[in-house]
C-alpha cells in the first residue's frame, strides 16, 4: 500500500463522496476512483458500498481507516523530525481574533504531542484579514473562521458556532429571548474598515451595509458596544465583558470554524496539522 494511496481512501472514507475527496485532494474523479478499486483488489474486500444514495465504508473500510490515519500520522511525524534534524521544520500558523477557544487548546497540545520537534509560529490576525495572512502569503496554515475570499484555497469546515447580537445590559431588546436581524435594522452597529473581505462583512453586518464605530478587534467590538450603545454580531457562547450580554439571533445561519491553507500545498507539516484540526474539533 502506498502513502499516497491511503491519503486517498482517507479523503473518500471522510468525505464519503468521491467527487467532494476528489476536489479535496485537487484531481479529477476517474483516477481516484482507479486508484480506490486497486486498493480493494490489494486488501481483497470492497471498502465502500456504493449504492445511488452514496458511499459508505464496509466493517473493512473502517478497520483501515483507523489504520491508515495512524499510518499517516507516523509518516508525518517522520518527515518533521528529519526536517527538524535538517534545521527547517517551522510551521507558520494564522489564528484570528482573540483565540479564545477551547478546541484550539487542544489542537496546540495534540499538535506538540505529535510534532515537538516543529518549530511552531503563531500569527495573531485582527478581524479585519480572515485569512489569517495567506493570501499575502504570511503565514502556511490557518484556523479561522468564513466566509471569505477561497480563490487560491483550500478550506475545511471544522464546526459551527450560533450567534447572537451584543448588546448592552440595559438595552430594551437586551430582554429578549431572541431577536431577528429585522430587529436591529435602525441601529448602528459595529462595523469593520473599507477593504475588508466582502464576504466577511456581508456575513458579520448581517447582509446588510452598517453604519456605526470602525472596529478591528474582539475587544473593540464589545467597547464600541458599552460606550456607543451600538449593536453588532458575536458568538453566542463568547462570554461578553460587564455591562454587555448576547441575545441569540434567530434567522442568522451559524459561524464556521475552518481550517485554510494554500491549494495544492502538500507538504507533510501542512497536511498534518489539518488531520490533527479536524480530530480535535470532531470528537
């Protein structure tokens, strides 16, 4: 079996579909669905049912595909530790906002446990740059949150977050149980400087163009809230400071946590700390 075949049949046993872990791994359907049928005829058993309502993994798909993530992990770490002995194991990391997230924690351990001998960079990005910095190139790899620009990229969905809208405690609508962004449609809100992704405002200015205080970070947000009396969009478990509290937002779909890196961007450290993002934000 070799590396690069097992890194298909992980994409299709985690995507269960071969057209999404095509796209996934930047080649067309045909090869990889090649390359799935010599695995099974190596192994001797079927991996997958195909059937018109999708694919599914067979009680032997599931035994290798613990297998082979294992197998996988211990390639990559392998790889980082003679990068490390040849002096160039750095990962550059982009983490936006304020990192505030219990997931993310347990990403960094999982990824020491598995890379300590990586060279492991942080780059704090402010709202105003989802990408974290690679689209300017700044940074290998980044945990962050959509929409935004994807052209150039490739983007896993790790979860989704609810949202609400943040208001101060003595705020009429800080009462409700729940609010629609109808509600908030003659309030200034919070909003972020000309330039920034358009999709990312889109989604953060609730569809609409706002006028209101120009913030470029988790705390100017909720101080432009307690001394204007503005509103604005935060996660609906994010704890507000004093005087401030989230009322959830009704007719806004969730927040995705992603993990984003280069397209076409293979390398071994890269790749590994996406399968590490999506264990520690699946289970």
């Amino acid at each position: 079996m070799e590396l690069r075949t097992l890194r298909y049949f992980v994409a299709v046993a985690e995507e269960l579909h071969f057209g999404r872990a095509a796209t996934r791994l930047h080649m067309s359907q045909p090869p990889l669905s090649r390359a799935i049928k010599r695995l099974e005829a190596d192994v001797g058993a079927p991996l997958f049912d195909r059937s018109p309502t999708g694919v599914a993994l067979t009680p032997v798909g599931a035994v290798l595909l613990d297998e082979a993530r294992d197998l996988l992990d211990h390639a990559d770490r392998v790889r980082g530790r003679v990068a490390a002995a040849a002096g160039n194991a750095t990962l550059t990391v982009g983490i936006l906002g304020d990192g505030n997230d219990r997931r993310a924690a347990r990403l960094a351990r999982a990824h020491h446990r598995q890379h300590p001998h990586i060279d492991t960079r942080i780059r704090a990005a402010d709202l105003t740059d989802p990408t974290c910095g690679l689209h300017a190139g700044a940074v290998d790899v980044a945990l962050t949150r959509g929409p935004f620009d994807e052209t150039g990229l490739t983007v896993r969905a790790l979860r989704a977050d609810p949202v609400g809208a943040v208001l101060r405690t003595d705020d009429p609508l800080a009462r409700r149980e729940g609010l629609e962004l109808a509600d908030l449609a003659d309030r200034r809100w919070f909003r972020f400087p000309e330039g920034t992704d358009p999709r990312w405002q889109a989604y953060w200015h609730g569809g609409e163009p706002r006028e209101g205080p120009v913030v470029r970070t988790v705390q100017e947000c909720q101080q432009a809230v307690l001394w204007n009396g503005t509103v604005g969009m935060t996660l609906l478990d994010h704890e507000p400071v004093p005087g401030l509290t989230v009322v959830p937002l009704l007719d806004m779909a969730p927040s995705r946590v992603v993990v984003a890196w280069s397209a076409g961007d293979a390398r071994p450290l890269v790749r590994g700390f996406v399968r590490i993002a999506v264990a520690a934000y699946g289970d």
